[in-house]
C-alpha cells in the first residue's frame, strides 16, 4: 500500500473519531448551559451517559466508511454497525436496525398477540444482492398476512442473518437471546459454507481476516476459498466434505449447536426447521446434520433449485434474487401448514404453494437419500498422500485446510487432508524461521483426533519428524494432519500474520 492510501485511511479514521467526539460535545454542552457547574462532573462521566454514547455511535456510523461492528460473543463476532441508513455494501445498500441486523426495528420481549417467526442464516438470509424488501420473509409475511382468519394477532417475519456467519455464529445469536425473542418458528437455511471460520470486524468497520473463536491463529482463516487466496489456484478446500476430522469436527460442533437451539425453541413451545440448502452435497448434509433432529424438523432442497439460472443473482452467484426468495417463501408457507409450525394457528391450504413444497420436497428427499462415501473422493477431483509446498498444483493446494501461505509460512494452526488408506507412518520437513526470538519452538502433529507426537524446531534450521500411526487411524481412506504451535512471530507487511515455521513437505507413507 503507498503511503498516500496509508494517510487518506488515518485521516478517514481521524474524521470518523471527530465526528463522534463533536456530537458528544454538543451535548455536554447543551447540559452544561442547563446544569452549570455540574459540567465538570459531566465531562468525566460523558460516555456513561446513554444519550451521549447513543449520539456518539450514531455520528460515526453515519461518517464511517465500513458497516461492520465487534460482537462482544467470540461465537457471533460481529454484527452490523448498529442503525445504518442506506450504507453501501457490495452492490446493494444495507440498513440496520438497533440489534445491529438487516431488518426492521423491532421489539424485545415479544409483544403480545404477536407471531415472529424467526429466518436465520448467513448472506442467504441477509439478502445478499437483493433490496432488503426482496427478501423471503417479507413474501412469506404478506402471505400469511393475506391468508390469516380474523381476527389476526401482528405477524413479524424477521431476517436474523448476516454475511460469512457460519452455523455455530447463527444459532448462538439466537440461543443467547431466546428467552427475550420468542420465536414461534425458527427457520434456519443451511448453506455450503456454514463450517467456515466466522470472522470479526475491524476498527473501522471492514471484516477481520482473524477467528474470534481462535484469535492466536492470526490471519489463519479456515474458508473454502482459503487455498486459492493463499496459493493462487482454483480449486476450493475439502471443509464441506465430511472425508476427514476437520470437516467432520465442524460438522459435530454445527450439528451440535442446531440440536441445542432445536430443543430450546421447542421447549419454549416454538418449532424448529432445518432448510438445508446444502447444494450437491445432499447426503453429507444429511448424514452429520439431518440425521440428528426429527424428520419433521428438516427440509432438503434439492440441488436443482441452486442451478436454476431463474433464481440465482447470476452464473457465478448462487445467491438467490428476488424471484427466488418469493419461491422459497412460497414454498416456507407450505412448510408452515403442512407440518403445523405455528402451532394453534389455522391457517388455510394453498395449493399452489404445496405444489412446490411437493414437488421440492420429493426431489430434496430422494436426493438426500443418496450415499455418503467417506471412502472415496466425489466428481474428478483427487486427493493425494502427499503436499509439497514446493511444487504445489491446482489440487494438491486444494488440500490445505488452512494455516499455511504461499512458500509454506504456516502458522499456529496448520490442517491438510491426505489420502491414507493402510499408510504407516506421516512424515514431515521443512525449516525454522530466520527470526531468533521464536526461540527453539515445540510443535505438536495431530492425525486425526490422536496426537502422535512432536518435533522441536530450531530458527533458521531444517528440520524433519517420521511418526507412526495408530491402526484405528491409518485404516481410514482420507486423514487429517495438524501441526499446532504455541508461540509465534508477527509476519506481513501489516504484521497481522503469525508465523511459526516453514512447512516444505507433509506425507503419509
């Protein structure tokens, strides 16, 4: 970065701490003319007052350039600055409300004779691509206003979704609040990408390349797309997969956190359905996701709803647009009545939405009930029982979960999928950092779940570790290896990267 855009981003942010600090004056000056010498008293507790702190944020949110803010749960991460008014983001224009999501305003607890259905979910939800009056739960809620008997209590289908959150981000948000947002249905929409890492937000509002769940792995994100922003090649990760003990890890932490918030709606006396939007990995999804709640609490949409070019944003967008978020929520309605999720409401048949609920539901079914195969590798691809960080192709990248950047820096949390079948033995080499205060480095490798040894890495030294496997473990077709370290050196040329040592080579053999 040159250090023209290094000072324009100082003095955006200077003007963003400005601006918030004015309308805080203003205010204590207003007080300060009405309360006269309880000024000084006032300028010590300015923040503590809410009106000023409300006029605070407010001002540096309508003068910031980003629309993201810091969530104080680790689990969620991050929210939407709080009351945005037509903020640019992507191609469309996003507003808030004071919860700090795309939705309307909104009160809590629920008032009374109000049904709320809650819609959660990532980007899908969020309405990525699409004006926030194009979205699902605006269709479904004009549907059911339009078909509800007199007399009809208030009805609120609110969007409870925001970009890149992943499963656990989702269902905590709504856990941690239950008691106060009394759903009478939620619906979540399961994507692909609900096993990624969860980002934060930075300062100024842009997201964080950094896990809050796991702030010491730095910039060591763990997306689908994480190899091709590392390396420079096109094919994603295997996260989504379920083949090894990073993908299936993720898939326990997701399932178990649904599990959790299903039974907690339902004790409440709400219902929960599982929309899963898994596309082409049908099985998958339902074999370490479905396969845990009741057949009435899930819905699989069949693969050919996401290839529709009718109701995707484009070729290279899978999200829906506005024709297909009416769809779906046509489709939602359907859901309602049939499986009777609002329960004590007697709501009328629409034939023209159970039609599609029919005829999405028997394809989504049939499809789901395909096998899953954790022994062998779906479509054309390949995984191999070696990655050398020195000749890495479009595949053999592909199998870096995350942790490790081009040149094999990796970092405090390294994971890659290797095809095992009967191997003996992982075996690894590579070299110390040129950075003296690391010091001697202890690094741990995982197969798997099980701990098989480790290796002590000395700066600026190569260095090599041979480990036998557990039987249990070499039996398995794919197997992940982890190397974990407990002290780093900051890297990069904004120093954001933690680095522990160089990885040329990982191998089962």
């Amino acid at each position: 970065m040159n250090s023209r855009a290094v000072a324009f981003r100082v003095i955006l942010l200077l003007l963003v701490l400005c601006g918030g600090l004015a309308a805080a004056c203003v205010i204590l000056w207003q007080r300060a003319e009405q309360g006269g010498g309880e000024a000084d008293a006032a300028h010590g507790r300015a923040l503590d007052d809410p009106e000023v702190r409300r006029a605070a944020i407010a001002e540096m949110v309508a003068r910031g350039a980003g629309g993201w803010d810091t969530f104080a749960d680790p689990a969620v991460g991050r929210l939407l600055q709080p009351n945005l008014v037509d903020k640019s983001y992507a191609d469309f224009m996003v507003s808030s409300n004071q919860y700090g999501l795309r939705e309307r305003p909104y009160l809590l607890p629920k008032p009374a004779n109000t049904r709320r259905i809650v819609l959660l979910g990532d980007s899908f939800v969020m309405g990525e691509g699409v004006e926030a009056d194009e979205r699902l739960g605006v269709f479904l809620e004009r549907f059911l206003l339009e078909r509800w008997p007199a007399p009809r209590p208030a009805i609120e289908c609110l969007h409870v979704g925001l970009d890149t959150w992943n499963a656990l981000a989702e269902t905590t948000f709504v856990r941690r609040q239950l008691a106060l947002l009394q759903p009478d249905v939620v619906i979540q929409i399961l994507v692909r990408n609900d096993l990624e890492d969860n980002v934060a937000a930075r300062g100024f509002g842009a997201m964080a390349d950094i896990n809050p769940l796991h702030p010491e792995r730095g910039d060591g994100i763990f997306q689908v797309r994480s190899p091709q922003r590392a390396f420079n090649t096109s094919q994603p990760n295997w996260i989504q997969h379920g083949l090894d003990w990073e993908s299936r890890s993720r898939f326990e932490a997701a399932a178990d956190s649904m599990l959790t918030l299903a039974r907690a709606v339902e004790q409440q006396g709400g219902r929960f359905l599982l929309f899963s939007n898994y596309s082409g990995l049908l099985p998958t999804a339902r074999r370490f996701l479905g396969s845990r709640l009741q057949q009435e609490q899930l819905f699989e949409l069949p693969t050919s709803f996401t290839r529709d070019p009718r109701f995707r944003i484009g070729a290279d967008d899978a999200h829906w647009n506005r024709a297909g978020h009416e769809r779906i929520a046509r489709l939602l309605y359907s859901l309602i009545v049939q499986r009777k999720l609002l329960v004590g409401a007697t709501l009328p048949a629409w034939p023209e939405a159970d039609m599609l609920a029919d005829e999405y539901g028997s394809e989504g079914r049939g499809e789901g009930d395909g096998e899953f195969r954790d022994d062998r590798v779906p479509g054309k691809r390949r995984i191999e029982p070696e990655v050398d960080f020195r000749k890495l192709d479009h595949e053999s990248a592909g199998q870096v979960h995350g942790g490790v950047v081009a040149g094999g820096e990796a970092g405090p949390y390294v994971a890659l999928i290797l095809a095992c079948g009967g191997k003996a033995r992982v075996v690894a080499e590579g070299q110390g950092l040129p950075r003296p205060e690391l010091g001697p480095l202890e690094v741990s490798c995982f197969v798997e779940a099980v701990k098989v040894g480790s290796v002590t890495i000395t700066p600026s030294m190569p260095w090599k570790l041979a480990l036998d496997l557990p039987k249990e473990v070499a039996a398995r077709s794919f197997v992940t290896v982890r190397f974990e370290s407990r002290d780093w050196v900051y890297s990069g040329t904004e120093l954001r990267r933690h680095a522990c040592f160089v990885l040329h080579r990982v191998a089962v053999e």
